[in-house]
C-alpha cells in the first residue's frame, strides 16, 4: 500500500484526478491525499528510471526549443535571467542573502539559471540535474554540473554552505531520501532552501485537477506546511523558518486550464512571454491569496544541519 512521502503515513482515497495540462503527456494521474499531514502522492507509483517519459523535448526547465542564435532564443534567456533574479528575492532563499558566499548545491540546476546569479554573488555552485542537454548548458556557465539525481550521483560529505531545492523537490521520487543526502553533505550548520507548491494554500483547494502546480505527472509530491516540516525533520534537517508567497504564474496559470483544459501556448518562448505577461495579474492574484487566508500558491523552508 501506498504512504505519504513526506511522514509515511497512510494514504486517504484518490482526491483528485487529471491529465497533463501543460505538455500533454498521455496516461491517467491522480493524487491521493496523506491522512496526517494532507500532503499528497501522484499515483501510479513510478521509479527514477521511469521520470524521463514525463518530460518531453520542449520542457521549459531544460532548454531553448527556439535554438541558441535565434533572437526567440535570446528573449528567452532574458525571461529566465530576471525570473531567477526574482528568485533570488524568496523567502528560501533570504538564506544567501544572509549568509558569506560559500560552496553551494544546486538540485534541479536545469540550465543554470539561479547558480549563475549565485556565482555573481561570489558563490562557488555545484549542480545536479538529469536533463544532460541542461547540464551542458550549465557547464557553460560556469557552474559544476552533474548529469543524473541525488540517487545517482555521488555528493561529498560535509561539504557545502548551502543547498538548494528551487521547485525541484516535489519532482524527486522519494523526496525524504533526497533530503538526507543532502544533508550529509551539508557542513554542519549548513542550510537548505526549499521552494515548492503549496498543496494547501487556497488556489491548490480551489481548482484541484485545474490547478497550474499540480503538473502531473511530473510532480510526484505535493506539500503542505506541515507535511515539509515533517520531511525535513525526518531527513535530519532542523526547521528555521517557513512561509508562503504568491507566485506571479500560477492563478493566471490555473485559470487558462479552468477555460481552455490546458496551456494556451505550452512551448519556448511562447509559454515564456505567457507567463511574462501573467505578471500582470500578481496583484490580483495577491489579493486573492490575502482575502482568502490559505497562504499563497508557493511554500517556502529554510532549515539547517543539526
């Protein structure tokens, strides 16, 4: 029988079901809600082998689908420079803002987006990320890449300042696991900054199978505040602090699959420009997540080794 990913407990029955709305990936996926925490798994359960069917050629994390001279390509690589300069502006990650520029990891580097904005600021950024194309492209970057996952790829013990799970932790098959690697090799004292969609904020309970961080099949864990507090417990990790923000995309995101189904534009710089131009709804979005006391779409931790 299925268990929660985050405290092992029991799985309650399917709550939600849905198809890929973003690229369309064929199969039936649903999500099964945990009976203590209410964090959810996306079931059929599958192992790492099985995770790259779920991302096509196109996904927007792993490369520029316009090609590398053409000037959709450049516009591109100026959307995700700002985005991952917004990023830096999180709650997670106030943690390197705070601390001296040391050794960083990066999971889920993609193409380097957010180390080359640490490498600015004095960072030396290690990276681990399947996608080999992604990996590349980060090398270029100036950022130590490794091509697989936690559970593939050795880390050296005791090692970095800072980690970092930037929307990447809800794609790991088993996220407690990872969370242990990774702090093994965190120096004692050393911190994690988790960013993840917030399965219980009021967007996510609103439009269920329609909400845009949902992304099934790819996000195989779908985490609450307690449910992340009680992973990064297991794996070793003491809790710092948490939170909540509105993400600019996401209630733009949702509505567009509440009217259409899907993703009006799911490819390169057309899904880039879309979810540029959905910065525009953030104040709406914001007042939304204010007026209805769920927290916002995105769930932030920042903890340490003990």
């Amino acid at each position: 029988m299925s268990s929660c990913g985050c405290c092992g407990s029991a799985l309650g029955p399917v709550g939600i079901r849905s198809p890929d709305r973003l690229h369309g990936v064929p199969g039936a996926f649903v999500v099964a809600a945990c009976t203590l925490c209410a964090s959810g798994r996306t079931l059929p359960l599958v192992g790492e082998a099985d995770l790259a069917a779920f991302y096509p050629g196109v996904y927007v994390a792993h490369g520029d689908s316009e090609g590398a001279g053409s000037a959709g390509a450049a516009a591109s690589r100026l959307i995700r420079r700002w985005q991952a300069s917004r990023m830096l502006a999180s709650p997670a990650l106030s943690a390197a803002r705070e601390l001296a520029p040391g050794r960083a990891l990066d999971v889920g580097c993609g193409r380097g987006d957010l180390g080359a904005v640490l490498l600015e600021r004095g960072w030396r950024v290690d990276g681990v990320e399947p996608s080999p194309g992604a990996v590349e492209a980060a090398r270029e970057r100036g950022i130590e890449a490794r091509a697989g996952t936690l559970g593939s790829v050795g880390l050296e013990p005791s090692a970095y300042d800072l980690a970092t799970f930037m929307h990447s932790l809800e794609h790991t098959v088993e996220p407690v696991e990872d969370l242990r690697r990774v702090a093994a090799a965190l120096r004692p004292g050393g911190t994690v900054a988790v960013t993840v969609p917030h399965f219980g904020g009021t967007q996510a309970r609103l439009f269920r199978g329609r909400w845009f961080h949902l992304d099934l099949p790819r996000h195989r864990h779908h985490f609450t505040a307690e449910g992340l507090r009680r992973a990064l417990d297991e794996a070793g990790l003491e809790v710092r602090r948490t939170a909540t923000s509105t993400s600019a995309v996401g209630l733009a995101g949702s509505l567009q699959y509440a009217l259409l189904g899907r993703w009006a534009l799911r490819e390169g710089l057309g899904f880039r420009l879309t979810a540029a131009l959905s910065q525009a709804t953030w104040p709406l979005a914001r007042l939304f997540d204010l007026a209805a006391r769920g927290g916002g779409d995105l769930l932030h931790a920042v903890a340490r080794r003990r």
